[in-house]
C-alpha cells in the first residue's frame, strides 16, 4: 500500500480497512515499525526555474499513510499527558500555552531589573552572529545592525522600538523581492495575500497610488461584496484582547502571575499602579471595548478565547450585496472568479478609467470601432458586437429573451 494516497483509503476502506487496523496495533503491540512503512519520499520544487543551489529547491518529505495513521495517534496520545511533562517554563508547541508568554516575560523582568538597580545589565544572547555579550540600561540602546532577539521578536528597552524592529521589516522586503510574486495572477496574488503578505494591486511590496479597489473593502466579508482578507490591524487587536482576557480570568501563567503580583495587586484592574510599556498597551485594548468587560467575556467558548470571534465581531456591519452568489459560485476558476468579481465591482481597466489616471488611449470602442467611448456599460452590453456575442450565446442555451442593461442582468 505504499505510494497510495488518503483518497484511496478513503474510497476503499470496507476492503482495506481490516488489514491496516491490524498492522497498526502490530506497531503498538510489538514496538517495531516496517521498513517500507518507515520511509519518506523527498521531493525538490523548483523555486526558479534554472536553480543552481539547493536553497533554490523547496524540499517536501512525503510519508506513507501508514506512518501518518500511527504518527496521530501517537501525538493524540502525548497531548493527554504533554502539559503534566513539560515544564511551564516551556511555553511554545503546546495546546493551551503560547510563544509570546516567555516574550512577555523576559520583557517584564529586565524591564524591572533595569529600574530597580540603575546599573548595566549583562544579557547573553543567540543571534546569527552566535553567542552575543550586550550591557544593556535604560539609557543604552540597542545596536541596529545587531539587535537582541528574544524567541525571535527584538528585545526593546526604550519607548521608539521602530529602529530596532527595522532590520525585521528590512528582512522581509528582501524576501518579497526574491520572490516571482510579480508574475503572478490577481488570484494568484490573493492566494499569497492570504497567507503572508498584504498586497495585491502592484505585485511587489512598493505602494501605488492606481489601486483600483481599497483594501477596506477587499477586507470585507464575502456576503458584503468582499474578498474577506483579513484586516491585519483588527485581528492584532483582537489578539491583544486574548492576552487581556487571560489577565481577567488570572490565567495560571508566569507572566499573568507577575502582572497580578508586581501590578495589580489587591486594587482592581481599572486602578492599578504604572505599567511597562508593554503591559500598558495590554491595559489600552479595554479602551477598544469601552470597558465592556462582559463583551470579552462573550468570546470565550468551552474556556478558551476565540480570536476569530472578537474580530468578528469588531469588524463593521456592512449591507449584503445581491450578486455574492454570482461570483462564488461552485467550480468557478479563481483567476475567472477574481476577473468576475472586478467587474461588477466596475473596476476594469476600461478606456475611460485609464484616461482619468492619465493615461493617453484611444478613446473608440477597439469591438465596435464606433467613436462611442469605451465604458464598462458599453463594453459589456451596450456594444454592437457584445450584443450579437450574447444573443448567439442565449440561443445556443436555448434561452429565448433580448439583451438587457448591465444593472438588469446583474438583478
């Protein structure tokens, strides 16, 4: 059964299904795992297409089913017991524990350091330079060209962080740079908006001033005639709201203990001593909720806080649009469906809007060849040649009815 995929077990399991429970609890009755169920297949991606080092292959280690079958259970095993093993001082990887915690932490406890003895702090540090040897003060700041990095986020003492957080920005462009992103479809270009970057109109990460659609609505929910991208800005703060809740509820957490202890104390949140700079803009996200401590409260569910909850709920209602179901339609190529979206959004190129952004073009319909100007109404329906483009396409589908206007055909 080696090479088949999930869709094979899937299909075939009533015949299968009986011989692979069985050489499952083989593995757990004996310990011992098959050579040709132990096994991986590499596979190199090209990156480029004449690539001349390994770095410009992306590298995917395929495994058997069988390996993955018994791998799961394995890890739905751990997680019962995971959190009893590791200790708390090891707050990434784990369900329930998050990698900002020991961040908060460390900038809590130097921060207090440096207040309360007025002297240099010795910090030794892992950077791409290795082992680095930094006296830090409150008046000292950190080099540019070698920032502290805690868990991989810079370590700032002084309120103007964005010099230090710069070389993470400037790491960032390079990698945009490097990428073919450029040469790809607007679908394409949203399929990456959606998981790393958040640009789409110009391909590279420079601004433009000709974004046909702005990014609010691009944001939008689908229903509302969006693209239901994620509004980086209300997710971060829906994210800061998780850490707040967390301090409400008195987590048992290291960082939530010290805040309690150092902070707040026995007085109540809305009356609790200076904060960091960190901990103050914790604090600021109750602003957000206009102190609406049962509104954060709402967003918990089985325990856990929902971060897709809150930001839903602060994303603003907007009214339905009546074509959503036109546009997402099932089996619809996303570069069509994208292409599609555009213009009902009535955000072609036409020669009309290419003329307003300055752009000198012949102002006759290129269908036509009329010297009626080229509109995204008379382009669509209005035209001569449109029109008899549709009238054969509705015959064709035996549909018996004229060409109507851009607004009824939408309805």
């Amino acid at each position: 059964m080696d090479g088949y995929p999930a869709e094979f077990f899937k299909e075939y399991w009533p015949i299968i299904g009986k011989e692979v429970i069985k050489g499952v609890q083989q593995f757990f009755q004996t310990g011992r795992l098959l050579k040709e169920i132990n096994c991986t297949t590499v596979t190199l991606i090209l990156k480029v297409k004449n690539p001349s080092y390994v770095k410009e292959f992306r590298l995917i280690v395929c495994c058997s089913i069988m390996y993955k079958i018994i791998a799961k259970i394995l890890t739905n095993k751990l997680k019962l017991v995971v959190d009893l093993l590791v200790g708390p001082s090891q707050s990434a990887f784990i369900e329930g524990r998050n990698i900002l915690d020991n961040v908060i932490m460390v900038h809590e406890l130097i921060k207090g350091f440096t207040r309360k003895l007025g002297k240099e702090l010795i910090i030794y540090s892992r950077c791409a330079y290795g082992i680095q040897r930094q006296n830090v003060s409150r008046t000292s700041a950190i080099s540019r060209q070698h920032p502290i990095q805690i868990l991989g986020s810079p370590f700032v003492l002084k309120e103007n962080y964005y010099p230090q957080c710069m070389p993470l920005v400037e790491k960032t462009v390079e990698r945009i740079r490097s990428w073919i992103s450029k040469f790809l479809s607007y679908a394409g270009r949203l399929q990456l908006i959606k998981s790393v970057l958040n640009y789409l109109w110009p391909g590279s990460h420079e601004n433009t001033h000709r974004a046909p659609i702005s990014w609010e609505t691009l944001c939008k929910p689908k229903v509302v005639g969006g693209l239901n991208i994620i509004n980086y800005e209300r997710w971060n703060k829906a994210a800061l709201t998780k850490l707040l809740w967390a301090i409400i509820a008195k987590k048992d957490k290291p960082w939530i203990r010290w805040i309690h202890c150092h902070y707040i104390k026995q007085n109540d949140i809305n009356t609790m001593r200076s904060q960091s700079r960190l901990v103050r803009k914790l604090f600021t996200t109750r602003e957000w909720w206009a102190n609406d401590i049962p509104t954060i409260e709402s967003f918990v569910q089985n325990g856990k806080f929902s971060i897709q909850k809150a930001y839903l709920h602060a994303t603003p209602r907007y009214p339905k649009v009546h074509w959503k179901a036109l546009v997402m339609l099932t089996g619809i190529l996303p570069k069509q469906q994208f292409i599609l979206w555009m213009t009902i959004q009535r955000r072609l190129a036409t020669v009309d809007k290419l003329a307003k952004w300055g752009i000198r073009v012949t102002h006759s319909c290129v269908l036509c060849g009329g010297d009626i100007e080229e509109t995204h109404d008379h382009l669509y329906f209005e035209c001569p040649y449109s029109q008899s483009l549709w009238t054969e396409m509705l015959e064709w589908l035996s549909y018996q009815r004229k060409v109507e206007n851009w607004e009824d055909e939408v309805q």
